[in-house]
C-alpha cells in the first residue's frame, strides 16, 4: 500500500499560475471545486490529460500528504490574510516540499544562474539525466518544470525555450511567507542547512529575502538553530 508520506516523483504536468490560484482558493474556500473543473475543463481537450493536471493540483493544494498537511494549511492561512500574497511563492514552496523532482530542476536552475546568469534547457537536461537517468519521461518531465516556473514568472525562457534567465527583479517576501518558504526548503533537502546560506539556496533562487531572516529564523519555534562542529549556525525544523 502506498504511503501517503511518501515524496511524489512526477510533477509530469505543466501547471499555469492561474489553475494553482484556484486548486489554492478551493482550498481556503474561496472558491468551488465546480469553478477549478471548470477552469481545467476550457484549458483541456483529453480526459487523460485533465485528470493528471487534478492529480498534480491534488497533490499541491487539495489533497497534500499528511505530513505537510500542516505546511499546506499554514500557506492557505497567509493567503487568506493577504490575497496580494505571492501565489507563486505559496505554490513554489509546495512543489518543492512535494515533488523531490521539481526541487531538484529548481536546485540546478538556481545554481547555474548564479554561477553564469543564464543557462541553457540543454545544460538542465543533462544534469538531470545523471541523478534521474537518461530517460525520455526525465526530459518531458523536466521540460514540464521549466515551463511551469516560466509561467509563475521565476524564469524567462527565451530562444524557443533553448535558453533560461532568471526573473529581472526577485520575488519580495513578506516576513511569514520568508520563514514558511525556508520550511519548504529544509523539507525538500531533508536535512538542516547553515542559517548564513538560507536566504542563497540555490532550490529558492526567485526571492529575495530580508536582512532580518536569520534572527526571524532563531526566534520561531518551528526551527531549531545548533552550532556544528565548525561554529556553524544550523538550521533545522523542530
């Protein structure tokens, strides 16, 4: 029987912005089930392909695994508090709790352009081959997460997609969304990280973070903050 704790592989879909906003309404019951279906039936001719566009919505919003039900219900309570919230944020740090898959695309993504400030879809493909395999499903897949975060705006792809940028201006943070997106991140890594590198990893390469984030981080009692054997300042979840 399969776990629903168990991380999801296939993020086998591209994902518009707009049907996140809604699956994320449906859950903060400010939408209806009926308007997401309505919203996924005009964008979709197939039966096969609205159902697994339900089943990555399902599993980012609707219906996430229980142990970060908690994280899902927290993102909705942000939203609701704030509509102006970044939508693609909220959806971004669930995509890489979810999806080991998407985080790893968004990893690679994130360290190329800060080493070069542009990458090619060539150079993500290849790296994805050497940790998922050289596999047709690993290279629709991957070009299903990049087209994905082009349309939350984190990337430009240029060159009839053959080439990526990051977004001109990161995406500013509010200070919840900051901690609730950094939670994300040590889910999606499964292991703490030194507190000095939070706001530069690599997997949250579209924002931008405030120069508070580290004190913020030490004073909430989700995360525990421990010095390692070289003075590191650790950061882990509770």
């Amino acid at each position: 029987m399969k776990s629903d704790t168990a991380p999801q592989i296939g993020f086998d879909r591209y994902i518009q912005l707009d049907w996140a906003r809604s699956a994320l309404r449906v859950r903060a019951g400010l939408e209806t089930l009926e308007e997401l279906t309505a919203l996924i039936d005009a964008s979709h001719t197939g039966t096969a392909a609205k159902k697994k566009t339900r089943t990555v919505l399902n599993r980012l919003w609707l219906e996430p695994r229980s142990d970060i039900e908690n994280m899902c219900d927290r993102a909705v309570a942000i939203y609701k508090s704030d509509p102006s919230t970044s939508v693609a944020a909220l959806t971004w740090g669930m995509a890489i709790a979810t999806y080991p898959f998407f985080g790893a695309v968004a990893e690679i993504v994130g360290r190329l352009l800060r080493l070069q400030g542009e990458c090619s879809s060539a150079e993500v493909h290849r790296r994805m081959a050497e940790v998922y395999g050289e596999r047709e499903g690993t290279r629709r897949m991957t070009n299903m997460v990049l087209q994905s975060q082009a349309d939350w705006g984190a990337i430009e792809r240029m060159n009839k997609g053959k080439d990526i940028t990051a977004r001109r201006e990161p995406m500013a943070l509010t200070p919840d969304l900051e901690l609730w997106l950094v939670e994300a991140a040590l889910r999606h890594a499964g292991r703490g990280m030194p507190i000095s590198s939070v706001s530069t990893t690599p997997v949250l390469f579209p924002f931008s973070f405030s120069d508070r984030l580290a004190y913020n981080l030490s004073q909430d009692e989700r995360f525990a903050v421990r010095v390692d054997s070289a003075s590191n300042r650790i950061v882990a979840l509770v």
